[in-house]
C-alpha cells in the first residue's frame, strides 16, 4: 500500500503491497519523531540503532515498471553496473541507500530516471524462500509524468498490519500496490507506523550524474547481491 501526499512539486507514496497477507505484524512507533522529508540515509541510520538485529540483513526487493525497460543495479561502484530486465529483483542489506537507474521505457523514449531505496526493515519468510518474498518497487506512468515535470515523488513501502487491511481483490498481477493519498502535511512514515511496518522509503526526483563531477556520492551504496527472480 502506498500512502501520498502531491502538493507544490512533491509526490509522496505510502504503498502497502500483497505481502502483507502473508505475514504477522504489529504497529511500530519507532519513525514517529522522523519524517518522510528527512534526506536520504537518516531514516536507515535510524533503523539501524532501533532494530540492530534487521541491520545489513540482504532484503530481496523487486522492482515493476509500466512495462518493458530497464533496471540498472550498481554493485559497489558506477563503474560496475548490471542491466536488467524488468521486473528486476536484486538483494538489498536494511540500513543502506540505493541508487538504481530505470532506462529503455518505451512508454518515454530517451528518458533515464534514478530513484533511490533505502531499507529499514526485512521479511521473514519460511527458511530458503526469500526470494519468494520481493519488497515490490512500483515505478508508475504517474511517477515518472510527475519527475519530468520536475517534480518529485516519496513513496513510503510497508506491511500492512492484518487487523487494519482494506478489502482488496487479491487476484491482482505481480508487483500490484495498492495507494492511498494523504494531505501533504501528513508524516508518511508516522502514517506507515499507524497502519503496519515501515519497509523503505522510495524517492524519485530530476537529478542525473554530473559527467565533470566524480559520481561515486552520486552512487553512494552498500553492494548488491543479484538474485534469481
């Protein structure tokens, strides 16, 4: 599920995905004195001193574009990027930042976008099944008409708490979310603590790698572990 927020150039998502059937949670009350808005990396660091046990887990997540196109994973350097098909599952450790880069939309021609991750938390699927169970990422045609308008958008990831579920069709495509839109002065990850667990904060805006500037605090990650789909 996604819970947002669209308002004077800024997007914000807060999405609540099929998993949430699939596993037990409880509300958290650990993000409430941070915001969606904080830079990227704070609330990873946050997690990170809150539920030390999660930190550097490797966290599958997949992401789901409009259609065909690309995702680029970089594994510890620009230098060392791997292209792959959408959908595009990679392993990411909780408490760290990604940037990745989606290209070869047919839906945008020429257009290239770099979203970045950040994990807070993990799954727990049955032993050996991780893989099973993607954190799913969905860049939308919304999203990517509302950066090339030069505006940006947040998406706040969680696991729904059962108790608290809407009644969805669960015979929905792989990587379907559902979203919810919020006011724009609503707390996304306070909202997200109220209706579940918060999994990670998606932040998609105009920024591109400056070719003249080194691009490795562009890129700034913890490596990547690619995974079969």
């Amino acid at each position: 599920m996604t819970l947002s927020t669209r308002a004077l150039g800024l997007f914000c998502g807060l999405l609540c995905a099929g998993m949430g059937s699939a596993l037990s949670v409880q509300a958290q009350d650990v993000h409430h004195p941070l915001d969606h808005r904080v830079p990227p990396g704070v609330a990873g660091r946050w997690s990170a001193l809150t539920r030390t046990s999660a930190f550097g887990a490797v966290q599958p997540v997949q992401f789901h574009l409009p259609g065909d196109g690309m995702v680029t994973f970089y594994l510890g350097s620009p230098q060392h990027g791997v292209p792959v098909n959408a959908p595009a599952q990679a392993g990411l450790s909780v408490g760290f930042t990604y940037r990745v880069r989606i290209s070869d939309l047919p839906e945008f021609p020429g257009v290239e976008i770099y979203p970045t991750v950040e994990l807070l938390d993990r799954l727990h699927p049955p032993a050996g099944l991780a893989q099973e169970f993607p954190i799913p990422i969905q860049i939308t045609e919304a999203d990517i008409q509302t950066v090339l308008q030069d505006q940006m958008v947040t998406k706040v990831i969680y696991v729904e708490q059962p108790d608290l579920a809407a009644p969805i069709d669960q015979d929905q495509p792989a990587g379907y979310s559902r979203i919810e839109t919020l006011p724009p002065a609503v707390n996304l990850l306070q909202a997200a603590d109220l209706r579940g667990r918060p999994m990670a904060i998606v932040r998609i805006g105009g920024r591109i790698p400056d070719p003249r500037a080194p691009g490795d605090e562009f890129y700034s990650q913890s490596p990547v572990q690619l995974l079969q789909k």
